[in-house]
C-alpha cells in the first residue's frame, strides 16, 4: 500500500486550552493512531503556529494546528460489484444510503465485501485518493446516509467540515424506555478499561454532546430523533445507554435488554431484532467546490419502519 501526505488544519478551542499538544491532535484527530501522531509532531510535519514544538507544548485558544500524516492510498483491494444506492453525485461528492451489514472500510477479518471494494468496482479512480474517499463512518449494523469524497478538493474540504462541527448529522433510532420529552446529553466518552471493544461514559473522555427528541411513543419503546455536535465512536449508542435508554437491538450496550410486549407478535419481533435500530436519516454540508449548503434526507429502513408499523397496529388496536 502506497502513502501520501494529508494536511489538515484546526484551530484551538476554548477546550484545548492549556493542554498537551500531542493530546489535542489525539482529540482533534480520532482516526489516527496515537503513534502516527507522535510521530507526525517529532518529524516536525506537525506544527502549532507555525512551529516545530514538543509533544508536550502547552496549546492555547486561538492556536494555529496543522497536522500532516501520511495516509493509505488504496493499492491492494479488490473491486467487486456490490450494489450502491445513490442519494446525489457529481465530480466532487457521492452520498448514498447504506444498508445495514455492510461493513464500511477493509480491515482485519473484512477485507472483502465492503463498501470500498463497492466503490472501487464503480469508481476505478476512488483509488487515488486516501482511503478510497471515505471520510467518515457507519457502523456495519446502523444504515443511512453517508458521504464520499470523489476528488482531492473534497477531502480536504469535507476533513475541515467534520473537525470543525459544520457537517449536519442527524439519526433516526428506536430505544428501549419511554422518555417524556426531548433534551441534550453532554457527556465524555473513551475506551472502556474492562472491554476494549466497547465505548463509555468516562471522565477522562473526549467531550462528546447529542441532542435527543421524542417522535413517537409506544409503552417501553420510543422512536426519536437525534442530532450529532461531535462524532465519537459510538456516541448515540453510548449516550443513549447511558440515559438508560439503548437502541434497540443494540449487541453490545442494550445488553439484550428488550421492551416489554403482552402481544406474542411484538415480542417475537422485537426478539428477532438482530442489530441495533439506528438509522442515519439527514446529511447536511457545504459543497467543496462552490461553498453552497445541500442537505439530503432519507426514510426509516425497511426493517426499522416495519417494526415501527407493528407498534401502531398492535397498539391501535388496545
């Protein structure tokens, strides 16, 4: 695999300020390892103000970052032809609906049969550019949309639009309990020291902020709508469990926990039920080339809607 050079610029927060240099690239930049980082600021590639610095240089508000790290240009994958469903394309952007159980990136264990290998069979030139033009994430069991640089100058721009916060994301998602309203959830999230497979609500975790409103509700199960101002592994997973809420369906933070139902269709759905019922419902960014907002949305999917269409039917009838 091949690599080339990615720079991207922040500038310092409020939440930065008086912190370690090498921390904040860590916060600033979640996808790449602690280990690239470190070494991206001893090579001096990255810099503050202008300046080569120490890990462990104090960052203040208002501090120029500019991170370079070189990044993996796709040279091994395979293309396969694996069905795309377009929502919007041009020369620069391609934003589609991904279904549930498709695993985003190749890695260890899932080096085929992913939307990469997707997009490299009906886009060759994806190759080019650093992790086939994936710039951010579902994971494999939540559906919705996503967006896909299909040229350099939309890299870079759409990078610069998920650190700064600008890149609108909002989701759909049934969860476990009946909350009498909306509100916002605030809270830091890191790796969990007993499961590292997992997420938490942790003190020493990277701030993390989700807005939550009641759509619709049914006893022991609510449809509502959340809305993202960070992007944390798992966030709305980890938040809503963290309220005592977890999507339903969730393996790994509902713990199996499932509504209570008297009617024996809706337990055996819900029990059926076999990923967690999150569903990425509106995309909204400016466009890299001319600067203008666009936005997209797209409905509940099938198996979500369906199960939302038998909460009202055996709900209806009482």
């Amino acid at each position: 695999m091949a690599e080339e050079f990615q720079k991207i610029q922040f500038e310092a927060d409020f939440e930065h300020d008086g912190r370690r240099f090498d921390q904040v690239l860590v916060e600033l930049a979640p996808d790449y390892s602690r280990s690239l980082l470190q070494n991206s600021i001893k090579q001096g590639l990255s810099t503050l103000n202008g300046l080569t610095v120490k890990p462990k240089e104090k960052v203040r508000v208002g501090d120029r970052i500019e991170l370079v790290v070189s990044e993996p240009v796709v040279t091994n994958w395979e293309p396969e032809n694996i069905p795309i469903e377009r929502v919007y394309e041009d020369e620069h952007l391609l934003v589609i609906n991904k279904p549930e159980n498709l695993v985003v990136h190749p890695a260890a264990g899932n080096y085929s049969g992913t939307l990469v290998n997707a997009l490299l069979y009906a886009y060759p030139e994806q190759a080019s550019l650093p992790r086939a033009g994936i710039v951010h994430r579902l994971d494999k069991d939540t559906s919705g949309l996503m967006v896909v640089a299909r040229s350099r100058q939309a890299h870079f721009s759409l990078v610069e639009q998920l650190q700064a916060r600008t890149m609108g994301r909002e989701y759909e998602a049934l969860i476990v309990g009946s909350p009498t309203g909306g509100g916002t959830v605030e809270a830091p999230i890191g790796r969990d020291p007993r499961n590292r497979l997992k997420m938490t609500v942790t003190e020493g975790g990277k701030a993390a902020k989700t807005d939550y409103r009641v759509l619709k509700r049914w006893p022991g199960v609510s449809l509502v709508r959340l809305k993202l101002h960070s992007g944390r592994t798992h966030q709305i997973r980890v938040h809503m469990a963290h309220l005592r809420w977890p999507v339903l369906g969730d393996p790994l933070y509902g713990k199996g926990q499932l509504p209570k139902a008297a009617d024996p269709e809706l337990r055996d759905a819900f029990a059926a039920f076999s990923r967690q019922a999150l569903h990425a419902c509106h995309l909204e960014l400016d466009h890299p080339q001319t600067g203008g907002r666009m936005a997209w949305d797209t409905p509940l999917s099938n198996d979500i809607q369906v199960l939302v269409n038998l909460l009202d039917q055996v709900y209806e009838q009482e």
